[in-house]
C-alpha cells in the first residue's frame, strides 16, 4: 500500500531537524508549569484507574515527555514516526522503549493501553484523516482509559520553512478545541476536561489541554 503523502513529508521534516530541535525543546517543561500540572493529572488519573496502567506517548518526537511520565512514575512507552526522532529517544532516556510507526495504525492491541498521549501530535494529519486517527486511539484504550492531547488553538494553519537552516518545510495546523472535543465523542472517548490558555512569551496563538476518557 502506497504511503500518504502527508506521513512521507513528516518523516523528512523531522529526520532533517531531529538533532536541532532537541536541542533546542530539551528543557521545554521546565519553563511550561501548565503542561506539568496537565500531565501530572493526567498521570493520576491512569494511576487510579489501574494500578498496572501501560501508557504510550503517540508522537513522542525526541522523548522529553514520554522521560517526565516515567519520572512520574508511568510504565510508558513512545512512538514516533521519524527514525531518528526515536533513535534520540532511546540515547535519552534508555529505561524507556520506543517504537517508530503511525497514528493511522497503532502497534498496539485492542484494549491494551490505560492511557495515551497526543501532545502536540495531530497537528500534521490532514483533517479528513483525523477521524482515523482518533478510531485508533479509541481502539487501543482499554475501558476506562484516559486520552490527554495538546495543540495549538486556530484556523490557519502555520507554515514552516526551512527551521534550522534545513532544507524541509511542514505545515502545523491549529484546531478548534469544540472540533477536537467533537472528533474524541464521535470515536467514543468524550471530553471530561478542557482547558485553553493564553500564548506564553514565544508562542503566537493560545495553546489547549483535553482530557478524555472511554466509558466503562
């Protein structure tokens, strides 16, 4: 079967910046208190659903939150599409396994996972393919599992060319937070929180925080 375009042109993109932009993000969470205290959260929820939880970070990029989940006590695990992002990973944060392959078709059983991750990870799927996206995260949820997800709020998408001097560009679509909470319900894992904040000093547009679970 012939790959999407769009999943070609992503793996380029970040092979090409891979070095450069954990270099650049390594220490992104610190200066993030409200993405610490979601993923906090988070973790507390998958805690209390089980105490065995299995938890998986779905484009996980270089590792630095799929590193703070273990730190938080979490048996995660990452994916990401591009090879090099995850062979990064893995020289980070070796207690941690990581896994190259794709939103559209998660390596993952029916039912296997308490919790997943989407932390800035739709943002490149084109939105007539995200309901296959979310089929897949509702698929690999277990009853009672938790979704979190991440991303930029807005209609236009941004345009990046040539980050890092690298000779890639890739198109980071902002989503509505009511369209997002729409496409979470329609795979079956409803929205039980949602918080939107204002840009921090180097972002441009407001940044929101989902919370969802799948009924018992």
């Amino acid at each position: 079967m012939t790959e999407p375009d769009f999943l070609t042109e992503t793996r380029a993109f970040y092979d090409a910046i891979a070095a450069d932009y954990t270099d650049r993000f390594r220490d992104a969470l610190d200066a993030t208190p409200m993405d610490r205290a979601v993923l906090a959260l988070f973790a507390e929820l998958v805690r209390a659903e089980r105490t065995d939880a299995k938890v998986a970070e779905l484009g996980c990029g270089p590792g630095r939150v799929t590193g703070h989940l273990h730190r938080l006590g979490l048996d995660v695990r990452g994916l990401d599409l591009s090879p090099r992002m995850i062979e990064l990973a893995r020289e980070a944060h070796p207690e941690v396994p990581f896994t190259v392959g794709s939103l559209l078709d998660l390596p993952f059983r029916d039912g296997e996972l308490t919790g997943v991750v989407a932390w800035y990870s739709i943002i490149h799927t084109p939105a007539e393919r995200l309901p296959e996206v979310f089929a897949e995260f509702a698929r690999v949820l277990a009853p009672g599992g938790h979704l979190v997800l991440a991303f930029q709020v807005g209609d236009v998408p941004l345009r990046l060319e040539r980050p890092f001097d690298q000779p890639v560009s890739l198109d980071f679509r902002r989503l509505r937070p009511e369209r997002v909470e729409e496409l979470a319900r329609e795979a079956g894992v409803p929205v039980t929180s949602r918080t939107v904040r204002e840009p921090g000093p180097e972002e441009k547009v407001p940044q929101a925080y989902l919370l969802a679970r799948k009924p018992v």
